[in-house]
C-alpha cells in the first residue's frame, strides 16, 4: 500500500470515528443577565463534572452575554459563573443527554456587596455591534490619549468631518450630536468648535445610530452620534486625571479631572477640563470668471493663512440622591467658557484674460470670539416594582450667550503696487439663546416577555442675534445698514413616542413610533434700507422605526439584522437668520430664513459573525436636504445654506476586528459609498453622481511588561457631495503606551499624521459661468505627550440616569 493509500485510509477512519465521537457528544449553552435585564459581556463561565467536581472546560461570555460548551459527554455537571462586581453563582445540577443539545433558562447574577479594588484583565473590543447602534470605547486606542472629542470621531468607523465641521455618517451628512443623551444645540462649526475643546479622557464610549430607536428626536438624516461621558458610582472617593501636551506647528494643552464620591444615599460627581488649542489652516482659494465659450475673462486667487487661538474651560458637577431603593434624585449643572481668536492674513489678486495682475487686496480678519453655557438638569427616576416598571422625568434648562467682535482691515493696490484705498469694517455681534425642555419616559415590562415604553417631550427655544456694523475710511465712520441686522427666533416642538421591544428564541423584534409637532417664528427687524420682515412655519410628522434580528443558531455565532426609520433635519437656528457676515471682501457668508426641513428614509441590512465582524448595507433617500451651496453675484462669492433638491446614497461597509497573534490585535474598517445629488441650484441643473471608498486600518501589539503600542492608518478616495468633489487623502498615526505605577497610570506618546499628508482639497461645481477650486495645508502633525493616571474602590452600582433635552442644542453656532 503505497503512502497516498495510507493517507486516505487514515483520513476515513478518523472521519469515521470523529462523527461517532460527536454523536455520544452533546453541547450546552446559554445566556447571563444582570437584575435590571442587562447583558453581561466577559464574565466567566466553568463547566465541572457533579461527582468529582473536575473542570471540564471553560468559557468567557461574548459582548451578547451568551456562552456555549461544545463537544461534552453525557453526564451530571454544573456551572460556576464569576463577574468582577457580582455573586459568584452556582448551578443546579445539569443532566445531559447524548446527541441533545442542552440550552441553559438566562441566569441572572446578583450584585455583590463590597468590593476590594481589583484589576480587570479583559480588554474591551474597540467597537461592539447591538441591535440599534454600534458602540465605539475611545480608551483601547492609544493614539486617542491627549487629544480631542473631535480627533476620536475622525479615527471612529464609518465617521467622516469636513474641513468645515460638518460630521457624516456612512457617507451621509445630517448628523446629529448628542451628549450623555441631551443634543449639543449646536450648527456644524460650533460643534467642530466645542468638540475640538472635549479632552478624549472625558470619553466613556461613542454611540453611532444610523437609525436611532424612537425615543430618541427624530432629528438627524444620518442619524446620531451619541458621546456618553465618564461618570462613576463607586463607593468612597475615586476618579481619574489626564494631562496632555501636544506639539505641532503650535502647541496645544489637553488636561481633565473626573471625580466621584459616594457615601450613604449620596454620590457627587464632576468632570473639569482646561485646553488650549492653537493651530492653523493655509488655504488656496481660486477662482475662475468664464466666459459663454467657456474662456477665462478673469482669475482671482486667494491666499490665506489662518491662525486659531482656542481657550476652553469645561466643567460638570452633579449629585444623586438615593431617596430608596425605587426612587433616585439628581441634579446636574454644567458649562463652559471658550474664547477664541481667529486671525486671518490673506493676499488676494485679480488677474485679467491674459493672467496679468489687475490689483491686489491685502486684508487682515480678527475674530474675537466669547462664548458662556451654562446648563442645569433636573432629573427623577422611580421603580414602581420589580418587574422592571420604571418612570423617569427630566427638566432642562440651558442658556447659550455669545460676544463677538470682527475687526477687517482692506487695503488695495493697483498693478504697480500704488496704494488705491483702505478701509476697516467692524462689526459686534452679541447673541442670547434660551432653551427649555421637559420629558417623562415610562418603561414596562411584559407578561409574556418585551418590552413597553412610551414618553413625551415638549422643548421651547427663543434666541436673539444682533449685528452692528460699521465702516471706517479717510477717518469717518459710517453704519453699514446693509449688514446690520436684529433677528428673534422662537421655536417649540411637542413629541410622543411608543416602543416595543421583544426576544423571542431566535428573532428579536423592536418597532416604534414618534410624532413631533413643530411651531416655529422668525422675526427680522429692519433698519433704515430693509423693512421689518418675518415668517411663520408649523407642522406634524410621524416618524416609525423597526428593527428585525435573526439568529439561526442557537449561540447566535451569526446574525442577521434589518432596520428602516424615517428621519428629519431642521435647519440650526443661525442658519434661518438672514445676516451676511463677511470673512473678507469678497468672500460673504449668510443665513437662510427660506430653509425648509430635510426627510429622509434609511434602510439597513446586517449580518454580524460572533459578535466580531458586521457586514452592512444602507440606503437611504433624501429630500430636501440641507447643505452648504455657493453662489457668484458679480465679484461676491456667497456661502449660505441652502435646500439641494434629493439625494440617494447606497453603502456598503465592513467592520471587524481580529487576532492574528496573542499579542496583535488589528481592527479594519471598510466602506464604499455612492452618492447622487440631483438639484436645480441658482437656475443651473447639478447632477453630483460618484463613488467613493474608504478605509480606517489600526493594529496594536502588546510588547510585554507594561509596554504596548500602535499603528493606524486612514485613507479616503475622492468624494462627491451636493457642490463638491474633494480630492482623495490618507494620513497615519503611531503611539506607543507604557503602563507605571502599579498598572493605575500610563504614560502614552503619539504621533498623529506621520506624513504630513492631511491636506484636503477639491472642485466646488453648479457656479453658472465660474469654476472654483480650494486647497488647504493643515497643523495636522502633532506629537502628544500623555500622563493619565485612575485611583478607585468600592462597590459597583448601576450607571445614573442622563438628562432629557434632546434635539435643540444640535442647532446652535458658538464658533
């Protein structure tokens, strides 16, 4: 028998005796809860025969609390299940039977009593997929020490930030932020702005909802982006603190405090944060005049350096009281004071058909800015038994106000560098906004299994904008009522929503419904040139939600998902108010009183693979939406908001995370995205159709005693949206972390844009006879240097209720 006979013999014969083998097996699974229904990720599990009490084999629950024991012979056994927090817990005895797979009722643990401090071995993964969201933990990455809000919402997956601010979700702008599940108010810029001012040690986990469930505003066509900042109820005094200086062209500060204390019925808890970030942007602005052949009449060319100056000062204090073991007291106040002087040095230069220099203009753009919030919550939580009924109501109370000084300086030349004019343009621009909301949500559990919930909301804002401007030239100053403006806005929208949620063997079905009611008026004051003007809007709309998942094995190794929800984009408040505001002579932003409300419908199919790789496709269709559009009027360029017409956007992404090694652990994420605009912009038809890919690649090595480090890489091929189409970009980071003091500190150095490749860039289309194109030069290479360090014990208790204002502060500019 030669040695190919013996290989195939011996093949038969252990594949003959591996099935009988498995047919005398059986296997046992199964799931753990805690007492409030929750999942328990991690927590280990050791199967032991019942008369000898051996260890047979054991497991560690996955991010869905589920665990399976394969391959087991028939017999007695138990389980004894431990969790960092919790009772160890052991089973009744456990028969199992010969080719019948055995599947354990859902164990609930019970929190234990007091807690010595101990060290958690388990790292968390850097994304978890859930039925509704995917939750991203900022902590596992460690080029995301030291740095901002902003900075770890770039490197997060299927999250895009333009040059601008504006944030997207899987390739699809509308996105609305929240914080501890209360919206920032706040427009694209000023969120950019306050986000860049959020130290990422504050971050607990990052919540990303394509299709958020009902109870959440409808508020946001791509969806939400939900912040959960750190907040600890342990017992005693506990906290963390991370200090950060980072290095580029200029410097930058990234430091932050965490603090709890809990004694009794009472725990305090604060975060205070204190930065500077000073950086820079050198943009190129060209600009091209056509003629109807589609020659060149004229060519301006715009040369920028910008400087940013940022100061922020973020604090958090809260208290809860523990009234009883069913009602809990709270109360959070929170602001921030963040000025920010943005100075612009710009050379523009006018050159005719021949590209000959007709004149040049030199300017200098000083914007003083000052902005103050301060917030308090009011919130009340009661458990009407132990079923799980629970009722909770939150009041809120927020106030934005705003000091805003420009200061542009024009100085012209001719083509002989002979002095033609100069001129300055002031301008103050105080601003108040005033928002109030109340909210109760109910929760019931069913008899038969599911969930119950319903709630209401009712918000109230009203905001005043003034702008005073005036010119000053040969020594005589004027008021300039053509930019000067006095604007009231006042908005109120009323909500109810239902929800039910239910897990059935192997299906899990949520659905939702959310009626908004929306009651808006603008009043525009007018002045000597423009007569008083104003608008009244109001309307109702029904937004559904339903989430399907299905599991067709009993662990839930695969599973697959579908979900749609209709979604709405109202325009932030300053984008409906009319002012012009100049960045330089020729360059004029401007709001739009005429925006009218984006919906949008969003369908998504998933299928996950033991909770560590998710496959997605989304589509969604858009109406109305809302984006930046530019406009010529003579030598003018115009930006302002501004109703597109439709947009259809089909994506395609993959998100997973790997072990190649015991000690590399890679997390890739992949997307490609299709986008098609199609409006009629300032009488010209705009059909932006392109697909674009991106991929956001990170590997981490642990080198053994304390040290670790890390690799990422991020690259982005050109992109097509409304009027633009950037150009493609890539960028890479390393960090390396050595953990000190007994585990509790870390000292992590990180390196962010390696390269200096960040530079992005585009084609801005739909200008009538103009073309434009733009190119900017970013302080995108930072070294930063981190010092963090935790101190904690006591006992774990369950996380405190967040506040209830929802979809107003997405909408606020405080930039």
């Amino acid at each position: 028998m030669n040695y190919s006979k013996k290989n195939f013999f011996l093949f038969i014969f252990l594949f003959v005796f591996g099935q009988i083998y498995a047919q005398n097996t059986t296997n046992i699974s199964g799931n753990i809860i805690d007492e409030d229904k929750k999942l328990i990720p991690f927590a280990n599990v050791i199967l032991r025969q019942t008369k000898d009490n051996q260890l047979i084999k054991v497991a560690v629950t996955d991010t869905l609390g589920r665990f399976e024991f394969e391959n087991i012979n028939e017999g007695e056994y138990h389980l004894n299940i431990n969790y960092v927090g919790f009772k160890d817990f052991k089973s009744e005895n456990i028969t199992l039977i010969k080719q019948k797979n055995t599947i354990i009722p859902t164990i609930t643990l019970e929190l234990s009593g007091t807690l010595k401090e101990v060290t958690i071995v388990y790292k968390k993964p850097f994304a978890e997929q859930k039925i509704d969201r995917t939750i991203i933990n900022p902590d596992v990455l460690i080029t995301n020490a030291g740095i901002s809000a902003l900075e770890v919402l770039e490197k997060s997956p299927g999250v895009q930030v333009s040059l601008e601010g504006n944030i997207s979700l899987k390739g699809k702008s509308g996105v609305v932020v929240f914080i501890d599940d209360k919206p920032t108010y706040m427009s694209a810029d000023a969120l950019a702005s306050y986000l860049k001012s959020l130290p990422s040690s504050t971050i607990e986990t990052i919540e990303l909802m394509p299709n958020p469930p009902a109870k959440y505003d409808a508020a946001g066509n791509a969806g939400i982006i939900n912040i959960r900042l750190k907040k600890n109820t342990l017992k005693g005094f506990n906290g963390s603190i991370s200090l950060a200086f980072g290095q580029g062209f200029y410097s930058r500060t990234n430091n932050s405090i965490n603090l709890n204390y809990r004694i009794n019925k009472f725990n305090f808890f604060s975060n205070i944060s204190m930065n500077m970030n000073n950086d820079y942007q050198d943009l190129l602005i060209e600009r091209k005049y056509l003629k109807n052949d589609g020659s060149v009449n004229a060519t301006f060319r715009q040369n920028s350096f910008i400087k940013n100056e940022r100061y922020s000062n973020n604090i958090r204090l809260g208290a809860d009281y523990y009234l009883s073991d069913k009602t809990t007291l709270g109360v959070v106040f929170s602001g921030f004071y963040n000025p920010t002087t943005a100075t612009n040095t710009n050379k523009s230069t006018l050159f005719n058909q021949f590209q000959q220099s007709d004149s040049t203009i030199n300017a200098v753009n000083i914007n003083n800015r000052k902005w103050w919030n301060g917030s308090v919550n009011f919130n009340y939580s009661y458990k009407i038994d132990k079923k799980g009924k629970e009722i909770s109501a939150n009041i809120d109370y927020i106030n934005y106000t705003a000091d805003i000084n420009q200061n542009l300086e024009n100085s012209v030349f001719l083509s002989d560098n002979t002095l033609k004019t100069q001129d300055i343009l002031r301008g103050v621009l105080p601003a108040d906004i005033d928002i109030y909301t109340f909210k109760v949500d109910y929760a019931q559990p069913l008899k038969k299994g599911g969930t119950f919930e319903a709630g209401f909301k009712s918000g109230l804002v009203k905001t005043k904008n003034v702008a005073q401007f005036t010119n000053e030239k040969n020594n005589l100053t004027t008021v300039n009522n053509d930019l000067s403006n006095l604007f009231d806005y006042n908005e109120n929208i009323n909500a109810a929503y239902l929800n039910f949620s239910k897990d059935f063997k192997k299906i899990s079905v949520q659905a939702g419904l959310r009626m908004e009611n929306t009651n808006l008026e603008g009043l525009q004051f007018g002045n000597p040139i423009k007569r008083d003007s104003s608008f009244k809007r109001n309307y109702t709309n029904l937004f559904p939600t339903f989430y399907l998942n299905y599991r067709p094995d009993s662990l839930g190794k695969n599973v697959f998902g579908f979900s749609y929800g209709r979604r709405i984009n109202r325009p932030n408040y300053q984008s409906l108010n009319p002012f012009s505001y100049p960045l330089d002579r020729f360059t004029i932003y401007a709001g739009n009183p005429f925006l009218l409300p984006t919906f949008s419908h969003n369908f998504e199919l998933t299928h996950t693979y033991k909770s560590k790789i998710t496959t997605a496709l989304t589509y969604s269709y858009t109406q109305n939406i809302i984006t930046e559009t530019i406009e010529f009027e003579g030598t003018l360029f115009y930006s302002r908001p501004g109703n597109i017409g439709t947009q259809k956007n089909l994506t395609l992404a993959i998100n997973g995370g790997f072990n190649p090694l015991s000690w590399w652990t890679m997390q890739l994420y992949a997307q490609v995205t299709y986008n098609q605009s199609l409006s009629l912009i300032y009488g010209e038809n705009l059909n932006n159709t392109g697909t674009f890919y991106s991929t956001n690649f990170v590997n981490q090595f642990q080198l053994g005693k304390g040290w670790s480090s890390e690799i990422n890489f991020n690259y982005q091929s050109a992109a097509y949206s409304a009027q633009f189409v950037t150009i493609p970009f890539w960028r890479a980071g390393v960090g390396i972390q050595k953990k000190i003091m007994k585990d509790k500190g870390a000292l992590k150095l990180n390196v962010s844009d390696v390269f200096f490749t960040f530079q992005p860039g585009g084609d801005i289309l739909g200008l009538g006879n103009a073309a434009a194109r733009f190119y900017s030069v970013l302080d995108s290479r930072v070294f930063t240097l981190n010092f963090s360090y935790r101190f904690s014990k006591g006992s774990n208790l369950k996380l405190r209720k967040s506040g209830g204002a929802d979809d107003e502060k997405n909408r606020i500019q405080t930039k």
